[in-house]
C-alpha cells in the first residue's frame, strides 16, 4: 500500500493547477474584471500593481499575466522561495529565504513597501498570496532591528512547538510587512488579495501573518506568548528589548480605512485539498473520510485520534479497505539537530503504532518541502518498525533528535517530489487494507 499511497499523493498534486482556477475565477471581458461577484473597471486605474509571494508565487504570476495580458500597465514583484526557471516578463523578482529570511526577504519587502507607498485612489493592487509568504517578505518596523536579529527570531518561532496562530501574533507586532500592514502602506488604493491556502475557515490572517487583512490580535497577546514559550530571553537584545520596554507596534483593526477598499478572495483551499485527495484515493478502491480536527495538534495525540478514526471507520465498513484523510499542520518541535519537519515525525509516531498490522500512513507537505529536509515527508506502514530494527535503526532515537527524515530515507520511504510550485499545507492519508 505503500506505492498506492504516494501515487494518490502525487495524483492530488497534478489535479491542483493553480493557473487554471485563476482563469477559471477570475473572468474578464473587455476592460471589466469579475473577482468573486465584484466587477472591476481596469479603465477607473491609472497603474495596476501586481505583487506575488509565497511557495505558489510563480505559478499565480503567470496566471494572472494570461488573464490581463493585454493591459501592459502592470509591472509586478515576485517573490519566490528559489530561482524560478524562468523570469516573468514585466516583473521584478526576488529568492526570499525559507523558513528563515535572507538579505531578498528584507530587499523584497523595502521594494514592496516603496511601491505601496506611491499608490493612491487609481491604483489597483493585487496581493498574490501563498503558504511561506512570513519569511520570503519581510522588514523590520524599526531601522534598528537587522536581518540577524529577525534570522534569530524566526529560528527561535519556528522551534519552540507554539501553533502558527501564536507564532503570527508575534511576528506582526514586529514586522512592517505583516498584520495588515501592506493595506496600510496604500490606504487609497483598491486592493485584491488572492489567496491559495488550507487555513480553516475565520483563520484567513494566518497566511503569510495577514498582511492585507485587520488583526484582531493586541501588543499585550504578543507579550503573553512570548512569555508563555520562554521566548524574550532567546532573542536578539533589540527584539528582547522591545518586548521589556513594551516598545511593540499595534497592528491596523477591523475597521481602519486602509481596509475599506480591500477584497480578499479565496483561490483554493483545503475543501480543494480534499476533493482532489478524496477523488484519487477513491479511484484506488478505498472508502474514505475527511477529518479536518487535528490542524495544530500536538504529533502523537493526532496520530492517535486518526488511526482510531481509522479503526472505527474500518469496522463500520465491515473490514473494507478504508481510508482517512486529514490536512493542516500538527504541532512538532524540535527537539534535535537532525533533519526533517512535522510530516516525516508524523509518520515515525506512526510507524510505532501501526507495528505489524495491515495499515500505512503517509504524511506529506503540498509544497514539497518538510522542514530542513529535501523531502515532502515520509510514508509508513506495519513493517516500517521491523525493517528498521533489522537495520540496527532506533525510530525513538531518530524522533528525539528531529531526525526522521534520515530514518525514512535509510528506509527508502522518503517522499521526494521536489519543490512543487504549491503550497496547500500538509496532507495526511491513513489507509486500512482489507480484512
């Protein structure tokens, strides 16, 4: 079952292009754009400003340049992950860093921020929206904080096991291009955020720490987590500062005028994710559910709660080849200086569970890339803990050291798909053979 699982992870894949549903929800007809319902005048605007970024950016560029080619008014910036293979014509293109920022990210949110800056009421903006936006685009909202101090403040984010909700109440306190801030540097402009991401549904800002939309969350909240995880004495002393001399920003409210003329629209989603996912496993003989409830569990109460989803399942279906399909992101830190990320730990937790019975778990990331690692994530199955013992290989060893990638991968269960272009956050299938 193993093959069967990555083939119906790759077949989800090749069913989410992100080009054809911009063409397919963005209609236009001779100078009127239709987003969502509302219709667009691309005559009322004297400058259309495209701006991409996240792990999908390329591919959202390209859509949208097919879509409104014939107005040459729009000269775009692009911030991908890695070096597209090719450069877009009329765009100005960074390689931000990921999960960490690099000297892009901060060049890339300066040009962003400049050019937000000379928007006015004839302006149109378009915000391409992406999973990894948080570090492919940043700046500082003070001149004294560097690019080494957000560097250690995002490694510190990104291990100390907090839920990206609290992570992003953080960084938008302490960064110019989050938290709504790109809506505030174009008051006047008329703004259309589209976006490709599974968050759940009231959790939009959680993409890319919401730039474009009002932040609910306060100064005092940001304070409250730090402490919660121990943070303010692993930072830089000008981040430690801030949060001692209660020296945070407020991010814009619901509410503040830069948001009047603000549209978001949803591209795709996790609803997306699962047809797509539901669909090709299906078409591989298993009934299935989709579970949504795990998004931000801790690792090991997951894999418990969905292989007992998957138990249950099984025994109504009166031992039928059952699957069970979950997406979102499961809690890990890092504990260790190995290499891999939330998927691979989430399908060694796994293999400790499943230990001799007829079931496989995959665990992948759509954009191809889990943690440090070069893979999506991992796949495991009832023989994964005794093949590993007759390798002399220790799973508790590999999971405490953040290492499960290299355990996977000595096992030949890694998944390799390479950078996708994508970014619909993690996808877990859970398959039960028949009985």
């Amino acid at each position: 079952m193993k093959g069967i699982a990555q083939h119906i992870f790759r077949a989800t894949l090749a069913a989410i292009d992100i080009s054809e549903t911009m063409q397919s929800k963005l209609d236009q007809s001779g100078s009127t754009l239709c987003v969502n319902g509302e219709r667009f005048d691309l005559r009322d605007y004297h400058e259309i400003l495209p701006i991409a970024y996240g792990k999908a950016a390329l591919a959202m560029a390209e859509g949208l340049d097919h879509i409104i080619a014939p107005d040459s008014r729009a000269r775009g910036i692009l911030v991908v992950p890695s070096p597209p293979p090719h450069a877009p014509r009329n765009w100005e293109t960074f390689t931000g860093g990921h999960p960490v920022p690099n000297e892009q990210s901060f060049a890339a949110g300066r040009a962003i921020l400049d050019r937000l800056k000379r928007t006015n009421d004839r302006s149109l903006v378009f915000f391409l929206l992406s999973g990894g936006g948080s570090s492919l685009v940043e700046q500082s909202l003070d001149a004294g904080i560097s690019l080494a101090d957000f560097q250690q403040l995002n490694q510190v984010l990104v291990t100390c096991g907090a839920p990206i909700e609290e992570i992003n109440v953080i960084r938008r306190h302490l960064s110019a291009t989050k938290g709504g801030r790109l809506a505030l540097a174009a008051p006047s402009a008329t703004k259309i955020t589209l976006a490709v991401t599974d968050v759940p549904e009231g959790h939009e800002s959680a993409l890319a720490s919401g730039p474009t939309l009002p932040d609910s969350s306060t100064i005092a909240d940001a304070t409250r987590i730090a402490q919660k995880y121990n943070l303010i004495a692993q930072l830089p002393p000008s981040l430690r500062a801030a949060f001692e001399k209660n020296a945070l920003a407020e991010t814009p409210k619901p509410g503040d005028a830069a948001f009047a003329r603000a549209h978001f629209v949803l591209l795709l989603g996790m609803h997306d994710l699962f047809h797509h996912a539901h669909q090709a496993t299906e078409a591989a003989g298993f009934l299935c559910i989709c579970d949504n409830s795990t998004d931000n569990w801790p690792i090991d109460r997951a894999a418990d709660f969905l292989l007992n989803q998957l138990e249950v399942f099984q025994k109504e279906q009166h031992g039928k080849p059952v699957a069970v399909i979950a997406d979102g992101e499961v809690s890990s830190p890092v504990t260790g200086s190995g290499t891999g990320g939330r998927n691979a730990a989430f399908a060694l937790a796994c293999g400790k569970k499943i230990a001799g019975k007829n079931i496989t778990v995959l665990s992948a990331g759509t954009d191809g890339i889990d943690g440090n690692s070069p893979a999506a994530g991992a796949v495991a199955d009832g023989q994964t803990l005794a093949r590993a013992q007759s390798q002399n290989l220790d799973p508790e060893d590999f999971y405490q050291r953040s290492d499960a990638h290299t355990f996977f991968a000595k096992l030949n269960d890694a998944i390799i798909t390479g950078p996708t272009g994508n970014n619909l956050r993690d996808l877990r299938i859970l398959f039960a053979g028949g009985k």
